[in-house]
C-alpha cells in the first residue's frame, strides 16, 4: 500500500471508526479518483497487514503532522449506511463512557454489524414450465400418469420428478422450496428438474417476520382510540401533545402509578407524533415486556411497527433494521440498543420504566439506554418522554431541579385501588416453625382461597436455582465456584443436583458427601425459585404453576408462550424473577407474593434500597388491575426498613426524601457523578499495583473538581479467574473526571485490556 506525506496540499482526508476495542478514530486519505465519501458511509482501510470494514466519522480532520498516511482501499455505500445522527450519538457515547468509537459504532449496527445489507435474495421459488415433449397429465384414480418416457438427456423421469411437476402445476405462481421439501420434493429432484428445463428456479427477498407466529396475547389490554381517559391522563396527554407541538428538544418525566394508564397516554401519543410526519421510538426494559407492547402498537399501526430486541433471530433483527433504515417503519419498539435505529426524522422517544437497571450495558460501551434517549432526543430535536411509577433519583432530582419536566398520575385507571399490601415478619415464622420456612402461613392461605375462587397469583423471588449454597455440617465446608468469588447456586434440571456458577456458568454435580473431611452431610441453605415452586406445587397440587427465569426460558419463544398462556388463563400461578414484576397487565391477578422481600438490602451496594422500593412496588402494581381489588404479601425480616415500609404504600415522594438524605450526607449520586475504575490481573498483588499506579497519576492531574477515592479489593474479588481491584472518582464535573482518567490511561497502555470504566455506575459490586 502506497503511503505519502501531506504538507501544505490541501489533503482529502477522513475520520474512520473500525470495529477495534478501544481504539481511536483513525485518519485516511480518499484516493483522488473517488468522490469524498459522505459520514455514516462504510468503507474499506489497511489496518496494520489487515484491511478491515469501517465507518467514516468525519470529513476533512486535521492532517497529523509527520505521519505517513494511508489511503482507503474501497468505497462500499455511495450514500450513508448510518444517518449522521445516528454517527453523532455513537460518537458521543464513546466520549462520554471512555470507551473506542467503534465499540460505540458496534452497538448501533443490525446483527451482522458492518457486512450487512438490505434484504437479499433468500427464498428460493420453482415455478413448472411448459417443455417441449414433456405434457404433465392430470391426476387420476390410477395415479400420475409418467410426463415422458424419456427425458431430454435420454433417461426416464422417476416417480418423484413426476410428482414434483404435478405438485407445480397445481400452483401456477409457483412454490418455495421450503414447501416443497415439505411435500417430500429435495433440493436434489428440482434441480434434475431444472436442469431439464422443465421447471424454473427463481430467487426472491422475503422478509422474515418476527410478529408471524408468535401467538401473543395482550392479557386483556386492548387499544380503543375512542376510550374515555381519565381526567389526569386527558390533562397529561394535553401537555405532552402541546410539547410535541412545540417542537425542539425538551425532556418530560411520566410519573404515574401502577395502572394509571401510561401505555395508553403513550399510544395516543404515538399517533399524534406520527401525524405530523415523525418517527416514534419505544424502549423497554426486558424482553419479556416486549412482545405484549409490541403487539399492542402493532395492533393500534399495524405494519408500520418494527420491532429489535436480542430475543429475535439474526435474521428477524436484520429485516427490522433495514427496514427501519429504508424508512418503511415510522415506529419502533425494542430494549436498549434500539436507542440506536436508524429511524428517520424521530420526533418522539419514549422510555418506559426509565428506572429500570435493564438499561444498563454491562460490557464496553457501558451506557445507559435512558441517557442515551436523552441525548439522541437533543441531537433530533425530538421529545423525550421517561415514563415510571418509581422514578430512578437521578430523573426525579432532574424533575425537581427543573431541568426535566413532569406530568404526574396519582389515580388507576377507573380509580380501582391500588393492592392492599400486608407485611409478614418472617422473623416470627422462623421462630415458630422453623428456619426452613418459605410459604408463610398467610401466603399459603391466600394462595388457597385464590385457587378456590378461580382467580390468578404471581409470585416473586428475585433469585434463581433451588439453593443459594451448598455446605457441610460436619466441617463447615461450602461449595464455591473455582473462578469467582461466590458461592455455586444448587439447580435441579434433568432430574439431579447440579451446583452452577451464576457469573461463569462453571457446574459440577453435587456430592453426597464432603469433597474436604467426606462427611455425608452436605445441606442446602437459603432457597430460590425452583425451590418455591416446589414448595408451590405441594401446597396446591391442583394449580397449574409455571416458573418464569433465566433458566426456564432459554428457549426460543418460551417467554412469549407462558406468558400468552398465563393471559389465557391456562396457568393459575407464576413465579419468578424480576421478570414477572414489570409492566405486565393480567386483569385476573389478584395476589402478590413476594418472598424474601429483603434479598437485596444486604448488598454492599449504595442503590440497594431504591431498587429494593422500586421492586417491590412495581410487583404489588401488578395485583388487582382488573375488577377485583388486589392483595400483595410482602415477606421480608426487615419489616420497619423504609423501602419495604413506604414501597407497601407506594409512597414514593417519601422514599425519595429519605433515600436523598442518606445520598447526600455519602455525597452518592445523583448529588455527585461517579466513576467506577476496575483493575483486573492473574493475582490479587497485580490487579493492587496496576489499580494504584493508575489511580496516582489519575490524582496528579485531577483538579479540584473531583476526589479519587481507594484503590481497594473489589466486593467480588475473583470473577471468571481475575482477581478484581477497584477505585472511584467523585464530583461534579463529568467532564473533568473523564479527562484526567483518559489521559491516565492514555500514558499506560499496556493496561487498557485490564481496566474497565464504568461512568455513571448502577453497581458497584
């Protein structure tokens, strides 16, 4: 590869985003003979002895001094692949969370990232054709008559070429090859046949739909645009009607209560932004959420909707992607990297449960789908509504502040009342029956009277497997994964004991005896949904239960399926995860349990409270949606913790005066930002000196707008064999923090595949 030096010359030179980890952007000379490419354009670029696909940033940087540059070997899009828009988020995500442009890039790309192109052909058609000598009889009692005796290379027609082109003439359009197969037609006879020239084989571009077959059920929540709203939704559909109006960028908090009926202000809208000709984006936090909303916008705007999640196929997200980018969809719907589509002229975004950690990524670039929708709402010029019955503390402050605005829902939807919630003190019932106890007495009995009474339960524990560790009582030996610092979950899949390691999926079957002193009394200590739901199953050996978790929905489609037939009301109760506690609607529900309601409060982690309030509130939200008020149980040793006390009454203006407190006298976010630095090694003494020497020229060019608190071992010291070491920036200025980090790193960068960057951390475990 020619390579020259540019002096005075004007120089036609590009910024070039390429799929390398941390790496920045690099500079290209476009060859004279092309036309300047356009940014957003993919291109091709010598990297190293390589040539890789890359993204072009920015035309005409700065030409370095004395660096010999090279030129671009390939032009792939005359137009762009990616909006520009799309280009300027991306870029300011990899300013804003430290991490490479083109690990930014990657997070906005469709499944095949760079390589991938509109609908190409896929689906392969046979159509019979008319041939000299060859005349297909029609199908008599005594069977297909032969077509020819001989064909045109001189050999008879078998049975299954006959029966291929009688098949074929039935369908003059012709047939896909995939129904053919299914007849009993090969790949093989068509092409005997084609080339024959009896039949002809033609290749089409389907597109494949992820709304086709999945069987969705809404629950009992429908979309009729002549609904009567209620007087607070008229008043907050009139206020953010006028923002839209109004046009330009502005940011509005949706504050409302379990069933207020946000869904409904969000499809109204919907259709008032995409009237005046605007693009409309929806995220949502889980999958689990997406189908059913999905559904709902797909049944309000039928196929202008697209869909993008990690739940679909490759080839279900390619589809939607270049769909959205060809402008064919002016809304859609999907979970935090949908922040990225490249829909057209978005006027509209709407992030629903905004308090949700979901919206976190927990790998290079760690953003914040929410923060992200923030700032590509500036960047269009769009509205962006965050909408939650638990605001996160950082948009409530905002709200507060005045920086966002806010329309509040105090009422359900027809003034039902919210669930009656009760506490149960689990200290009492252990010391009663005993420290196994996992169904308490009044869960048990309101379980009972809700199966007699033929209506739904739900049942959360917000923690997988059957036991939370394995010991030996003799030696008090435990079971801890190999690779990290945590004790092996017990499951019981395929009918024996299997213990598995959460973070690294590392397992090894349970022994009967200790593997230390070889005593046979290894016991299971703490529990979780598989154990519940076998506890479940004995208590009601007549209800037909299903459990919803990371382990039992691993499957393709599983998800949508239980929870379709828990909307039928072929299920009477669920159990599971956080899954089962966010923005579903099952009108028939009339009970909520909640079991170890307190499971997160003894995290070593500065959120733990708002999540423990934000949890609970959202699950008892999900009791007495219909005509029957609701009933939630809440079981917990902590009965007087504010979290637990205020989310029983969905208080949470108060929760938010008492948890501001607390962050404020830790100067914990949203009073400060952070930043969470993490130093990984083969040793604990390794990961200590590369986190210390990182952190004192981190110090030597801070200002006074920020601390560096530690280095000090991590809460999860070992995980998936590195030993882990972590400290913390602290202040007011973001920006500041960045710098001083960046440029740390940037004078040590043999450290920069051991360090992670976390900016605005929802953990810091």
């Amino acid at each position: 590869m020619s390579e020259s030096l540019f002096g005075d010359a004007p120089a036609r030179l590009v910024s070039v985003a390429v799929p390398v980890p941390a790496l920045a952007l690099l500079t290209y000379r476009v060859p004279e003979a092309w036309p300047m490419p356009a940014v957003g354009a993919r291109v091709r670029a010598p990297l190293g002895p390589r040539t890789v696909t890359g993204i072009v940033m920015a035309l005409s940087p700065p030409a370095p001094e004395g660096v010999a540059l090279r030129a671009l070997t390939e032009l792939l899009d005359p137009e762009p692949f990616l909006p520009a828009s799309v280009v300027s988020l991306a870029q300011w995500v990899a300013e804003y969370y430290l991490s490479g442009p083109g690990e930014a890039l990657q997070a906005a790309m469709p499944p095949r990232g760079l390589t991938s192109q509109p609908a190409v052909f896929r689906t392969v058609r046979v159509v019979a054709l008319t041939a000299q000598g060859h005349d297909v009889a029609d199908q008599s009692e005594a069977g297909p008559r032969c077509v020819s005796d001989e064909d045109k290379g001189g050999m008879k027609l078998g049975a299954r070429q006959r029966e291929a082109l009688l098949i074929l003439r039935g369908a003059p359009q012709g047939l896909p090859a995939p129904a053919l197969a299914d007849r009993g037609v090969s790949s093989s006879v068509v092409s005997r046949l084609a080339a024959l020239g009896l039949v002809s084989v033609r290749q089409e571009a389907v597109d494949r739909d992820p709304f086709a077959g999945t069987g969705v059920v809404l629950g009992g929540v429908t979309h009729d645009p002549a609904r009567a709203l209620t007087g607070e939704q008229t008043d907050g559909l009139a206020t953010l009607t006028a923002q839209a109006d109004i046009g330009g960028f502005q940011v509005t908090l949706l504050h409302g209560v379990t069933g207020s009926g946000k869904t409904e202000i969000y499809l109204r809208l919907a259709a008032h932004v995409r009237a005046q000709g605007r693009g409309v984006l929806l995220l949502v936090p889980e999958i689990a959420l997406t189908p059913a909303v999905a559904a709902l916008f797909r049944s309000r705007f039928g196929a202008s909707v697209a869909i993008q999640h990690s739940g679909l196929s490759d080839g279900e997200r390619h589809d939607q992607w270049h769909r959205i980018r060809q402008g064919q969809v002016d809304i859609v719907v999907g979970t935090r990297s949908a922040v990225f589509t490249p829909i057209r002229n978005l006027g509209l975004l709407i992030v629903d449960e905004e308090h949700d950690t979901s919206y976190k990524q927990e790998e290079s670039p760690r953003y914040h789908g929410r923060d992200v929708a923030v700032m590509r709402g500036k960047i269009e010029g769009a509205l962006v509504v965050l909408g939650s019955a638990t605001p996160s503390m950082e948009s409530y402050q905002n709200a507060k502040a005045g920086r966002y605005a806010r329309v509040t829902l105090e009422r359900r939807v027809l003034d039902r009342p919210l669930a009656r919630v009760s506490v149960v003190d689990m200290k009492t019932e252990y010391a009663e029956r005993g420290p196994d106890v996992v169904i308490s007495r009044a869960l048990a009995e309101a379980l009972e009277a809700r199966m007699a009474r033929q209506e739904q339960a739900l049942v959360l524990l917000n923690r997988r497997g059957y036991a939370a560790a394995v010991f030996c009582r003799q030696c008090g030996g435990s079971m801890d994964c190999p690779n990290c610092s945590v004790s092996l979950t017990v499951h019981t899949a395929r009918q024996d004991w299997r213990a598995r390691c959460h973070y690294c999926n590392y397992t090894r079957l349970v022994p009967k005896t200790c593997p230390t002193c070889a005593a046979p009394y290894m016991e299971h200590i703490g529990f979780g949904t598989e154990r519940v739901e076998a506890e479940l199953r004995q208590l009601l050996p007549e209800a037909r239960l299903a459990r919803i978790d990371r382990d039992s929905i691993r499957k393709k489609g599983s998800l949508t399926d239980l929870l379709g037939r828990f909307a039928r009301r072929e299920l009477d109760v669920l159990v599971g995860t956080q899954m089962i506690a966010k923005g579903h609607d099952f009108p028939e529900v009339t009970l909520v349990g909640v079991i170890s309601a307190d499971v997160g409060l003894g995290l070593a982690d500065f959120r733990a409270a708002e999540r423990t309030f934000q949890l609970l509130t959202q699950v008892a939200g999900r009791a007495g949606r219909g005509t029957q008020q609701g009933e939630a149980i809440i079981q917990t040793i902590y009965p007087d913790h504010y979290s637990i006390r205020l989310a029983c009454v969905q208080e949470y203006a108060g929760f938010f005066d008492r948890e501001i407190e607390f962050r404020t006298a830790m100067r914990y976010p949203p009073l400060v930002a952070m930043v969470n630095v993490l130093t990984r090694g083969p040793s604990l003494e390794s990961a200590l000196e590369a986190a210390g020497e990182l952190a004192r020229r981190v110090r030597a060019g801070a200002r006074e707008g920020f601390v560096v608190l530690g280095p000090a071992v991590a809460p999860m010291t070992r995980l998936r064999g590195e030993y882990r070491v972590q400290f913390f920036l602290k202040g007011r200025h973001r920006g500041q923090m960045r710098e001083a980090l960046a440029a740390a790193l940037a004078t040590l960068p043999e450290l920069a595949r051991r360090v992670t960057v976390d900016v605005d951390p929802l953990s810091v475990l």
